[in-house]
C-alpha cells in the first residue's frame, strides 16, 4: 500500500490518509476513463484525457490520445512509500 497526494485523494474521492497499491489506483483510474466515455471509439486501448485527468497527469495545454499504460507514469508522483 501507498500513500496518495492530496491531488490524488480528491481526485479517487477517498478520505484523507487512505491508502492503495498502485494496482488498485491503476483500477481507479481506468474505471473512471470509461466511466467518461473518454476511450477513443476506434481503438479502445487509447483514451483522451479530459480536464480533470490532464490536472492530475500534470498535462499542460491540449491533452493528446494516451494510453491505459501510460497511466502508471503519471499516476506514480501521486504515491509515496510509508
């Protein structure tokens, strides 16, 4: 288990101090991509990010096409070890 960032915490809306492997934070966050429809609908192993994700990707100006596997870089700044 890992900690999350405040960014992070509100963005899974979990209570302050929770903690998640980066698994399940993985999880989170491609739930919530098709729960968005934000998967591109020809190829549904790439997604657009919208503005809540670029914030907490760290994505400035126009977010391209990603990847689910580039999640885990970008969700990793938002863990710290205990």
């Amino acid at each position: 288990k890992m900690a999350l960032s405040k960014d992070l915490q509100k963005f899974l809306a979990v209570d302050k101090g929770t903690t998640l492997t980066k698994a399940e934070v993985m999880k989170s966050v491609s739930n919530y991509i098709k729960e968005k429809n934000l998967q591109i609908q020809e190829d549904k192993r790439k997604f657009l990010p919208n503005k809540e994700l670029s914030k907490i990707f760290g994505i400035k100006g126009k977010a391209s096409n990603m990847t689910f596997v580039e999640i885990n870089k970008h969700v990793s700044q938002h863990l710290s070890s205990l």
